[in-house]
C-alpha cells in the first residue's frame, strides 16, 4: 500500500461493486478513486473478530476520523455516495459510464508532461501533513525544482508562444 504513495505516477481506483477491507484500504491509498453508483465501502473485520487495522491506516487517512472509526468499529458499509460526501472517492458515475470516465482522467493525465506529474505528486505528499509553514517552503522549493525540469520551461516557452507544449515523454 506504501508503494502506490511513493510511486511517480498517479495510481487510479476504479471500483464497481463492493470494497471491503483490503479492498478498502486499497481504494483509500490510491490518488484518484472512481466508483459506480452501485459500489459501496467497508472495513467489516470487527464483525468476525478481526479488527481492520491495516485498513484503518489508509481510512483515516482518507476520511474524516469519525466517519473513519465508525466504519470500522460498525462494520457498515457506506454507499458511493456518502464515500464521494466524505472523500474516499474523486467521483461517482453510473455504472456504465464508469470505465470510460476513469479511462478519461487516465488519458488526461498521460497527456500532461511524466516528470511534472511526478514531481508534483512527491511534492503534494510531502507537505501535505506538514504545518502551514513548512507546507509553504516545501512546496515553493517544488515550484523552483518544476521550473527547472525541461517540460517546466518547455510548458513557460508554449505558453508565451500560444502553442501546445512538447512533452519530454
């Protein structure tokens, strides 16, 4: 699950159906969660004994504490709906517009420039549970780290020129 944080891509979750546990967990680390309205999220471990402590990393990490510590101390699954409210999903599609709109994001993203994407994801996690200070200085030294990335300067030279840029990918 440490893996898909770290890793220089974005990591995408696209679910129809039922998350439980790993599943869960799974769905909460990723950096992007697509979901159908038919899809629903559990951590149903304490209802056989087994409490869903690895799950509760990336849960509460993802949603708010008490939505988090009810879904594990109940078991309960939540609908798409009410993870989308509580931010365990990016977005909820009808079931049949569900790959095509996750395939959307993921075409979107390839599209943009690898080392910026990679760049930025690193940056987002490395500040994102810093105080405001620091959050501030790490990610003022990305944008001076993006700038100097060949696509950073490729995307300022498009932009003065009113073209597309060129990707290095």
């Amino acid at each position: 699950m440490m893996l898909i944080q770290n890793h220089p891509v974005p990591v995408i979750a696209m679910v129809n159906g039922l998350a439980t546990a790993a599943g869960c967990q799974l769905v909460a680390s990723c950096d992007i969660a697509v979901a159908s309205d038919k899809s629903s999220f559990a951590t149903p471990g304490v209802n056989i004994g087994l409490f869903c402590s690895t799950p509760g990393v990336a849960l509460g990490r993802a949603v708010p504490r008490k939505v988090a510590l009810e879904m594990l101390f109940t078991g309960e699954p939540i609908s798409a709906q009410e993870a989308l409210l509580h931010g365990l999903l990016s977005r909820v599609v009808p079931e049949q517009q569900l790959e095509e709109e996750t395939m959307r994001i993921a075409r979107k993203i390839a599209s943009l420039s690898r080392p910026v994407v990679s760049l930025g994801k690193a940056a987002f996690y490395k500040q994102v549970c810093q105080d405001l200070r620091t959050a501030y200085h790490l990610a003022s030294q990305a944008m001076v780290n993006n700038v100097a990335l060949r696509d950073g300067q490729e995307g300022i030279q498009a932009f003065i020129q009113k073209r597309k840029p060129v990707w290095s990918h």
